[in-house]
C-alpha cells in the first residue's frame, strides 16, 4: 500500500491552549513541513471545508457549536474523503466505539498524548482511510460483478447456512436472500437427477468438507420455488481465510436448459429430415444395423423396403415446390400409419424414402407389406385444392440373403426399385444379384462418359427436314453418336440420360452445339445451300446461369449466323420455370436464334403458354407420328397440332416419318416440314453434303412443284392416292433421296 504524505491539516479546537499544544508538538516532531489550519467552531470549520480539502482533520469532540458523535457526523459530511481523528477529555471506551463506527480513524484523550504518538496517529489514520477506501472499492466491484454477471452465485458459511445470493440467483431460485440467509443450503436448493429424480447432496458441503472444487452430475435439475424445474450447470468450490481454513463454500450455476434444448434439437435435426420430421439417413444406418443384430440372436430376416414416387418431379414443376412438400409430408405420415411400431420408416432425400421391417419370417411377409404400402399411396391425397393421386415404385432387400450390412442393403433395394420403375411403375420388385451388373454397367458407362471427350469418342450425325410442299432440305437436326473403343456404338437413350444426371452433359452438349455450328459454315463454305442447323438442348443446359454467354461465345468462335441456328427445347424444361424459360426465349430471339419444341405433345402442350413464349416452330412428337395410319386417336393428335401450329404461325415439323402413308397424311394436312427414315436416317457430315448436292437439281423442285399443283387443284384426292402410290414422281424423287443417303449410312446408329 502506498503511503501517502500529510501536506494539509485543519485542527478543530475551541481551547486555544489545547491548540498551542497541538501545534508544538506537531513542531517538535519535525512536521513543520504540514500547513495546520486551527478553526474554533465546527460552523468555521464546514465553510473552510467547503472551499479548500485537507489531508486529515483533528476533531475535538466539545466544540461550542456541536459535541460528540454529532460533531463527528457533521465533520464526515463536509470532508467525506478525509481522514478523522477524534480528540476529546474524557478517556469513554464506548464512546471511542462509536467515532470509530461513525467514520473516526482513532480516538486520543487529552493529557495522554505524547509527541511521537499524536504524529504515529496521525500517520496511521491516512494509512487506514486508504486501506478502508481499498477495501470498499474491492468490494464494490466484487459486489457490482457478482450482481451483474449472467450466473447465479449462492455461497454459505462453514455449517451449510447461506450467506450471499446474488440477484440472478434469487430470480432463478425463486428466493430472495433476506428470506434464505441463515439458513440450510438444501431449504433453497433442491436439486435432483434428471432421469432418476434422486436428490442430488448438497454439493457446497461436500466441496467444504473435502477442501476441492466439484461440480453437480451432468443431468442435474434444480426445483424452482414455485415448482418448475430448470437444467442447471455449476461449478463449486471451498473458501478459506487467512490461514487456509475452509470457512464456506461458494456454488455458481447457470440455467442451461435453452443450451440442452437446442442440442436436443441439433442431435434430432442431425438424424431426422427437417420436412417429414422422419429419421434420414444417418439415423436408419443406425437403425439397420441394430435390425441386424436382433435377426441375428432371433434367427429373423430384416427386409428393406425403397420407395419412389412415380412422377414427383412433374408435381413439383406444375403445381409448385410449397404444393410438393406438402405431398412429401401426406406421404410420410402415410406410410407411417401403415407399419408396426418397431419398424421405421426414413426419407432419404426428394420423393425417396425407405421402410425398414424387423422381426420378417419369411420374403411374402415383406411383399404383403410392400404391397399394403403401394395401396396406401393410391388412394390419393388432398392438397389445398388439389386432389392427388400417384403412384409409387418399391424395391426390397432381405438381410441376410441380399447383404450383410445397410450400406448394402439399402443400394441393392435402390436397385432393385429402378427396376421396379422400369418394369411399369406401381409395382414391387425384389433384388436379384443380376441387377448389379446392370448397376455397374451404368457406372462403368458414366466412367467412361468423362474420358470420352478428351479421347474424341463423339461425333455427330446429321438428319435431313423436308419442306413437305417443294421437297427440298430445309435443315438439318445434329444428333450424338458415341463410338467407344470397346462396347463400340453406344445409343443415344442408353448414354444421354446418364450425361444429364451426372452433369457431364454440359461439358459434351457445349462440344455438341460447336461442333454442329461449325459444320454448318463448313457447309457455307463449300458453296452448299443454307440449311437450318437444329440442336437439343437438356433440361440441365438450360437452366445453367452461363448458357446465354456460351451460346453467345459459340455463334462468335464459328461464326455461324443466329438465324440459321434452332434450338430444340421440350416442353417441360421451358414449364419447369415459366418466367425464366420466357426471359431466356426473348433472349434468344433477340439474337436471332429461332427455337423449337421438341416432342411437342407429350407435356403441356397448351395454347396458353405457347402464346407466352418466343417461339418458331413446333416438333409433332415421332410416337404420335407413326400411329397416324393406326389409330384414330393419333390421327386427330396431330391433325389438330397441325392446326394449332398455323394459327399461332408456328412451322410445324412432324417427327419419325417412316412410311408413304405417315407422308401423305402429313402432306394432305399441309404439315410445314417432316423428318425420319423415309427420307433418311442420320449421316455423317460428308454424306448429309451429298444430299444437299443432290437436292439443288432443278428437276427435283419441277417435280414437286408439279405435284404441289396436282395436290392443291380440285383433285385432291386423286393427288392422296397417288402419293400412296410408290410409282408416284414425288415418292420416286424422295426415293432417289433416300438412296443417296444409304450410300455409307450402314453404320449410322438410329436415332
């Protein structure tokens, strides 16, 4: 502690020789240096005060305006900082007591002080006055920080009885300190187990009597006053004076039940699906396995059941993800409904979800619950307004006859669920182990997909569109081929569908657009007529944020006029999100690139959208095409496509043209543009130039014209049975077409 020098005094006396006395003595010990101020009265005194501090006052007690404790009062207020030593006549002890407990630093009688003492006394008063300011400081902070900090702190004396509790404590307890001071610790605090709801022992005792700190068990609650009950946490430990003797305990705890809760509900959202509430993945991993190990100590079967709704994503795209969850949630509790209480059911994610069965007999056990699950789904669901009605696709697993473990369990019911899907949908099927192959087969293929590129596996192959009134090729539609080096040809259907799952179809319908543009000004500049170029495009090369900038960066880098470029987009990638397929075809258009619905008919087909987008042309889809001469139904199909086309000014291509018949029907309904095997299968590049040769003969557009004339005169039918009739000069011309095409097209894969 840092001593701190006497500069300044006031001396409060009315005797003047008391004073005299005071000041020689103070002269006597070499204090000359102190400026002594000497005032008769306590009035003088407080206006003295008022105006200039001083480093100590000395007090007599019988002044003539004030005596005792009262002079000792009015000093204090008017020098509060300042230290007071009390000087008086009578040698009263408990008078002495009481200017201590007023403020005094000490008490001297008269006639009893020597020299060296007054100024000793004197010295120790300041030292006092600055440890008890010290002292007060420290314990005004202690207290302040006890009072404000977010924990309860409860502390109790040697026998267990509670001394402190601060404000945060008495809010969690329910008790204030005036009411528990004093007593037990356990009257308070009742704290019990969680789960066994034992009490817990008073831990502020136990850290006492063993001198350690502690801490209550982890599932600890503490019983409020009024009842409720609150998770606590803490930490206690012993408190000892001086010499190292415990003499209490102090226990600080906090409320921790919003930190379980919110574990609580992190654990639960870590092992269930946060839109079903159903266990994912993880958790039925879990479950799987302890499945397994029940079946093996009860000689049991375990069946894994994966599901699929059939048509999910065509849900989601028309009536709207919020639509689609609500669904997905119907379904879960569904299935739920149809299990028994030691059996789960979990999503994995999207429309798939799996139902684990335990305690499974035999394989017909897990069919009737298959079964009972594809009923349930059937009977349809109402959404909002909407009434639902789907299907599902089911593949099982049996432990132990299809794995030992749920890893795979659950890839060969997924297996096995693909097949279901393939063989008809709303059906079950079992795992056989040659559904493997197929698996690996499409992972082997998607493996070879991303080399195939690099390795220049892929070309293209160019199909011919016929102008249906003069019978010249008005474009051509670019089509994959993938010729690997060891399966050899690949079909399209068999590899396309991977590329868009896995995502590599961006990478390889890029290669396919450059390539097709480039080609066409090879075409350009070989002195060939200027025919259209056609090219798909995927869902997933739509929807890419960059497909604008590639498409743009292509035309650039071939050079390929916009207007001679269409896109073939189905119905369902433009629906998929209306607003953005709408801004995209502007885009488009404003570039001059004209665009194409492909297989049109198969989705929406509806007048309302179509007058919504940018569109040039419409492809009638190839399965209705080649119905046309069988079936009725069809037959007004594409009447009435056809129709829709001309009034909306839309060229009309029909798709899969493969007889005379499909052309003369298409002709008699002035269908803008064909395609398909009667005119040609896809050909590489240097045979599709053949045909455009062949096709700028003068007499080949003669004879179309003639026959366009014969088919729009008054002998129209006439004109339809003649194009039946293979002798026909139209048909013989398309003939002589479609053999030039043939020429080296025998290794063309059908598209």
């Amino acid at each position: 502690m840092t001593r701190r020098p006497i500069k300044s005094m006031l001396l409060i006396e009315d005797n003047p020789g008391d004073a005299r006395l005071i000041r020689e003595m103070l002269k006597e010990q070499g204090s000359l240096s102190v400026k002594l101020k000497h005032v008769e009265s306590m009035k003088d005194a407080e206006k003295y005060l008022a105006a200039l501090p001083v480093d100590i006052i000395l007090l007599d007690l019988g002044l003539p305006d004030v005596q005792g404790l009262d002079a000792v009062r009015r000093a204090r207020k008017a020098a509060p900082g300042a230290p007071l030593v009390v000087l008086s006549g009578l040698d009263d002890e408990s008078m002495a007591i009481q200017s201590m407990q007023e403020g005094a630093q000490d008490y001297l009688i008269k006639g009893q002080i020597e020299p060296r003492e007054l100024v000793r006394a004197l010295r120790y008063a300041v030292e006092r006055q600055i440890f008890e300011e010290t002292l007060f400081e420290e314990k005004e902070r202690a207290q302040v920080t006890l009072d404000c900090i977010g924990d309860a702190v409860i502390s109790t004396d040697i026998n267990g009885n509670i001394i402190f509790l601060n404000p945060v404590g008495e809010k969690m307890t329910g008790w204030s300190l005036n009411e528990v001071a004093g007593r037990p610790m356990a009257e308070a605090l009742r704290i019990v187990n969680a789960n066994t709801r034992e009490v817990i022992a008073d831990p502020m005792m136990k850290a006492a009597d063993q001198d350690r700190n502690g801490s209550l068990p982890f599932d600890s609650v503490l019983i409020q006053r009024d009842g409720a009950e609150i998770y606590i946490q803490d930490s206690v430990a012993p408190i000892h004076d001086h010499d190292g003797k415990v003499i209490g305990s102090v226990l600080v705890f906090r409320d921790v039940s919003a930190a379980r809760a919110m574990a609580a509900q992190i654990a639960h959202l870590a092992e269930h699906d946060f839109l079903t509430g159903l266990p994912n993945r993880l958790l039925l991993n879990d479950r799987v396995g302890q499945a397994i190990a029940l079946a093996q100590r009860n000689q049991d079967k375990v069946a894994v059941i994966f599901m699929d709704i059939d048509g999910f994503k065509h849900i989601n795209d028309s009536l709207g993800h919020p639509t689609g969850d609500k669904l997905l949630q119907c379904v879960a509790n569904r299935l739920q409904d149809c299990v028994r209480a030691p059996d789960t059911v979990s999503r994995q994610g999207g429309d798939e979800f799996i139902v684990l069965l335990q305690g499974v007999k035999k394989p017909e056990d897990a069919a009737i619950a298959a079964e009972r699950l594809l009923k349930s789904l059937a009977k349809g669901f109402s959404i909002g307004q909407q009434n639902l009605h789907i299907t599902s696709s089911i593949g099982v697993s049996l432990y132990p006859d299809d794995g030992p473990d749920a890893e795979t369990l659950i890839k060969n019911a997924d297996t096995a669920m693909y097949q279901a899907k393939a063989n008809g949908r709303q059906g079950v099927q079992f795992f056989k182990p040659e559904m493997n192959v197929r698996a690996v087969e499409r992972q082997s293929i998607e493996e070879d997909l991303r080399r195939a590129l690099e390795r220049q596996e892929f070309t293209l192959h160019y199909q011919p569109k016929i102008n249906l009134a003069t019978g010249t090729i008005t474009g051509a539609e670019g089509l994959l081929r993938w010729s690997h080096p060891t399966r050899g040809s690949i079909s399209p259907s068999q590899f396309i569908p991977i590329a868009e799952d896995s995502g590599l179809i961006l990478p390889i319908g890029a290669w396919v657009l450059r390539e097709a543009c480039a080609q066409s000004q090879a075409w350009v500049a070989e002195g060939l007529p200027i025919v259209s170029m056609a090219v798909n495009v995927s869902a997933v090369e739509f929807r890419n944020q960059n497909f604008l900038d590639n498409l743009s960066a292509t035309l650039s880098e071939t050079g390929m006029d916009p207007r001679s470029l269409e896109l073939e987009i189905t119905e369902g990638v433009l629906m998929k999100n209306a607003e953005l397929g709408a801004s995209i075809l502007q885009s488009l258009r404003e570039k001059g690139v004209r665009v194409a619905i492909d297989d049109f008919g198969t989705g929406y087909s509806s007048l309302s959208y179509l007058r919504k987008f940018p569109l040039d042309a419409l492809k009638i889809d190839q399965s209705f095409v080649r119905q046309i001469a069988d079936s009725p139904d069809e037959a007004t199909i594409v009447t009435a496509i056809i129709s829709m086309g001309r009034s909306l000014h839309l060229r009309v291509i029909a798709e899969g043209v493969e007889t005379a018949e499909d052309l003369a029907f298409l002709q008699d309904r002035e269908c803008d543009e064909a395609q398909g095997y009667y005119f040609s299968r896809p050909i590489p590049a240097d045979q599709f130039a053949a045909l455009l040769r062949t096709d700028r003969s003068d007499h080949i557009h003669q004879a179309f014209d003639q026959m366009g004339n014969l088919n729009g005169g008054k002998h129209r039918s006439e004109a339809t049975t003649l194009s039946f009739n293979m002798g026909n000069m139209r048909l013989r011309i398309l003939e002589n077409l479609r053999l030039i095409a043939r020429e080296g097209s025998a290794q063309a894969v059908e598209n």
